[in-house]
C-alpha cells in the first residue's frame, strides 16, 4: 500500500499540459504515492451543470492531498450560454470549482511564495524572496452578494446604517451588493500561519497589507488582531501597511518585504504583484491548506488557446509540487526539486517561449528531472 493517496485534478485548459510536467517529475522522484484522478473543469460545468463533481469531492475526502492545475471560468452568462441545451433555463449558477474547494474543506490558508531565481531573464531583481498569506475562505470571496437588492436586505442595512440614505432613490434592479464578510477567529488563524511560517523559516518580519483607515471595521478587525498575535512573536517585527501604499512599495523595494499577510481580495493582487516581480505567473504556485487537507496548484489561468501544445512554463506547476512534498514532510525531495528547478534555470539552456526560449512543457520537465 503506498504512502500518500494523492488526487490529481488536472481541469482544463493548459492543465493538462503541465500536469502531465508534474506527473514527469513525481515519476522521477519516485515518490510513494497512489495517483488518482478527480474530474473538475469547464467540460463537467457544460455537460452536467457541475465544474466540481460530487464524485471529486467523495475522492478528496479519501486523500492525503490534491494537486490541481488549471480551469477555465467564465461571467454568468457566458456560463449559462455554454451548458448543453437540455441544462439551459433550469437556473443553474456557475460557481469557482476552487472555492467552493476551498469553502468545503476549509482550506484558510493560501500560501503563495514568489522567489527570484538567479539567471531568469524575466526577473524585476535577483534578490526578491517574497510569502504571501492570503486568508482563504472568508472576506469578498465568500459569495454573500446581492443583485438585484432585496427590500427586505435594504431596510435592513438602512436599520444598522443610515449611509444607505443615500441610495433611497435607486431602484434595487440598479443596485449590487457583495459582503466583505470576516471573523475573528479567520484573522487570527491566517496571523498565526504567517507568523509560524516566519519563526520557523528564518523572516524577520510580517507586513499586515489591508486598508483601516478606510474599511474600518473588516481590516481594522484584521489588523487588531495582528498586534494581539504578534505579542507571542517578540522576535518578528510587525509592519501594517495600507494596500494602495504597499503596491508601490513592491515594486520599489521589493527586497525589503518577506512574509506578507492580507485578506482574500487584496491577499490575491498582492500575489499577483508579487508574481511578476519574479517572472510572471509561470513562476507562481500556491497552495491552499487547512488542517486536514490541502490542495496545491499553479495560480496561473487555463489559457485555452495554448491546450494540448504543451508551449507553456509548467515551473509554476513544479513549484507547487515543490509545497506539495513540503505539506507531506517530504522535505529533503522538496529541496532537491526546488534545487533543479533553480539549476536549470540559472545554466539557461532550457527556456519556455515566456522566458526567451524554445523549449516545450515537456523539455522544460525533462530537463528538470534530468537534474534530479
């Protein structure tokens, strides 16, 4: 009996094309594991109303963990132009495979790690080593929203707020409604993992990247809740930035940040800033953990124009292969990925279209499990 049961979600797009990169490496590392695969994507939302299948999650629930590549998402009513026409008017909504992952198994913590690795012609500056924690399943992201404005939704916000005043005159088809929902406990959890993270891989600080003086409550709830954790971290330097401010600051002193922290929306354009400092999305990986489970991935899109001619940098895949061994304990493999992958990269003999080259997907895993 293996190991790790480990489910692969390959999904759509250019998922496919990088998973089978990942599945080249894993091969090579030799890693104890069973491999299942678990359908998510586009073609099940099509043919079945349904882009994360009951049966997926049944899967995930007998798993040690996931590793997920990629899914095409559309707005709501492209969604519901392209269900089969038996499915069409039945009031089926779309709704992110990933998230609803994420909300299920409650899987808080995103981490996503963006590192300049030395000889990458795309990088903003060599020395870049930047984390961020973004919380997961709560904030923006939740799904609370409105549209139109029930009355009853209305009259309630105008009861705990007279600011709805304002819109008095606007009719409820005319108005949309998202609610930034926190709680306590999900600032305090998503505080503590930064601040574990930080102690124990070695960063001197923890920057709180959320907006206070203008969303007084959600992020003013965060970053209070920051100061009360970082008491039992005396050797780790708080720093509370404002989200507007800190995005300049990125990119004008990147080197200055390692351990960031922010809530779902803003936690998600920070990484994506943080990103391009070190090469774009083909370098970034992320990966979503709660205390049972985890599911790691690329943070790339689908990119369909690109499906099936493995064209793409599939090093964003490694890398969460890399935090896949790390989350299993499999440490010693995760550095010796982590170490190829930096090898191959630095010699610059092996490049995807993206960094100058003309290697395909499978080239550039080829060339990485050859260093292993």
């Amino acid at each position: 009996m293996a190991k790790y049961r480990i489910a692969l979600m390959p999904g759509d797009g250019i998922g496919n094309d990088v998973m089978d990169a990942a599945q080249l490496v894993l091969d090579k590392l030799a890693l104890d594991a069973e491999y299942v695969h678990a359908d998510i994507g586009w073609e099940f939302w099509c043919q079945e109303g349904e882009p994360l299948p009951q049966r997926t999650l049944d899967t995930l629930k007998t798993c040690d963990c996931g590793l997920f590549a990629a899914i095409t998402s559309k707005p709501k009513e492209e969604a519901e132009a392209e269900l089969c026409p038996e499915l069409q008017g039945q009031g089926l909504i779309y709704r992110s495979p990933i998230v609803r992952l994420r909300q299920t198994f409650d899987l808080y913590t995103n981490l996503r790690p963006c590192k300049a690795f030395k000889g990458n012609p795309l990088n903003y500056r060599d020395n870049i080593d930047m984390v961020v924690f973004r919380e997961n399943t709560q904030g923006l992201y939740v799904g609370v929203e409105f549209h139109p404005l029930p009355d009853e939704v209305r009259a309630a916000l105008k009861a705990h707020n007279d600011r709805m005043g304002v819109f008095d005159n606007v009719p409820g088809e005319d108005i949309a409604v998202s609610c930034r929902i926190f709680t306590r406990a999900g600032c305090r959890r998503i505080m503590r993992a930064a601040f574990e993270y930080a102690k124990t891989f070695g960063y001197p600080t923890v920057t709180v990247v959320e907006k206070p003086n203008v969303v007084r409550e959600t992020s003013g709830m965060m970053v209070r809740e920051a100061r009360k954790i970082a008491t039992d971290y005396p050797d780790i330097e708080l720093w509370e930035t404002n989200v507007d401010a800190m995005v300049m600051w990125m990119v004008k002193n990147p080197q200055d940040y390692g351990v960031m922290v922010a809530s779902n929306m803003f936690g998600d354009i920070i990484s994506d800033l943080a990103a391009q400092l070190v090469g774009g999305l083909g370098f970034a990986a992320s990966g979503n953990i709660g205390d049972n489970l985890a599911v790691f991935e690329p943070t790339h899109g689908s990119a369909p124009k690109y499906a099936g001619q493995y064209k793409v940098n599939p090093t964003a895949m490694l890398l969460a292969t890399k935090l896949m061994l790390d989350w299993l304990g499999e440490t010693e493999m995760a550095q010796r990925l982590e170490a190829a992958i930096a090898a191959v990269i630095e010699e610059g003999k092996v490049r995807t279209y993206d960094m100058q080259g003309d290697a395909s997907t499978l080239e550039m895993a080829q060339a990485i499990a050859d260093r292993l």
